[in-house]
C-alpha cells in the first residue's frame, strides 16, 4: 500500500490477516492508535477503523486514515461512549 504522500505501508502481516477473516468487515470495528501497524490492514480489507489520535499521531496517518469512508478520529477511547456507529 501506497499513502497519499508516497509512504510505502507494508500489509503483508500474516499473523494479523489470519485473525481479521475470522470476522465480516461490514459489521466489525478495528481500533487503533497507530496507521500504519493497526489499521492499514484492516482499512485494506474494508472494516470499519478508528483511529484513536492524540498530540504524538503524525498528521499523515490522520490523513490516511480521513481518506477512507468507514474510518474515523476519536481524541480518546473513552469518547467512543459519546459516539453513534
């Protein structure tokens, strides 16, 4: 995979892929507080991601993850509590 501004992201993660087709993309939620480790993947697949941003996130994973219309930012897990899915 290929970011917007030309990143190399690799999905090639064996073990990770092997436990997210246990599960429907279309009903499921991946939550992560990094892009490229967490979510790259998952957004490759097209479940539903959360990016859990805070000050350290790099404004191109929040990009990557923007770019995706199942994806979403929260500020903190516990935001989730305040949001519809």
């Amino acid at each position: 995979m290929t970011s917007k501004d030309g990143r190399k992201i690799n999905l090639r993660r064996g073990e990770y892929y092997k436990i997210l087709r246990k599960f429907n993309p279309l009903n499921s939620y991946v939550i992560g507080d990094g892009f490229s480790c967490d979510l790259s993947l998952p957004m490759a697949l097209g479940f539903n991601t959360i990016l859990v941003s805070d000050f350290e996130t790099m404004q191109w994973a929040k990009n990557e993850s923007s770019r995706d219309k199942n994806s979403m930012h929260i500020k903190s897990l516990c935001s989730l509590l305040d949001t519809k899915l």
